[in-house]
C-alpha cells in the first residue's frame, strides 16, 4: 500500500471511529493496527536515511548572526 493511501485509510478509519461513539469493532482496530504500523515503518525509513529536516544547523545560525 502506498504511503497516500495509508494515510487516506486512516483518516477515513478516524472518521469511522468518531461516528461509532470512539468506538472500533474488532476488525476496524486490527486493520488502523496495521496501517499504524506501516506508518511508523514509514516514517523510521525516512528518518534513517536523512529524508527528513531536523532543523537548522547551529553553526549555520550562529555565523548568520
């Protein structure tokens, strides 16, 4: 499943879950269980190979001033 769609599945399982009382039943919280996973897989490949800002370098501040 590509990252889109995991993110779109979710945020319709949001949705969900808000309608049924902030309630899943148990296959709706198997399947967020899942993407959630996927997610944070996501998210540690990104980090792992510096596919994410960190913000700026503190030599870089410090000489702009």
């Amino acid at each position: 499943m590509r990252p889109a769609e995991v993110l779109k599945r979710m945020k319709e399982l949001k949705e969900v879950w808000s309608k049924q009382n902030f309630r899943f039943s148990k296959e709706q919280q198997a399947e967020y269980d899942n993407l959630l996973k996927l997610r944070y897989e996501r998210v540690k490949y990104m980090h792992d190979n510096g596919l994410v800002w960190k913000g700026p370098n503190k030599k870089t501040v410090e000489t702009s001033k």
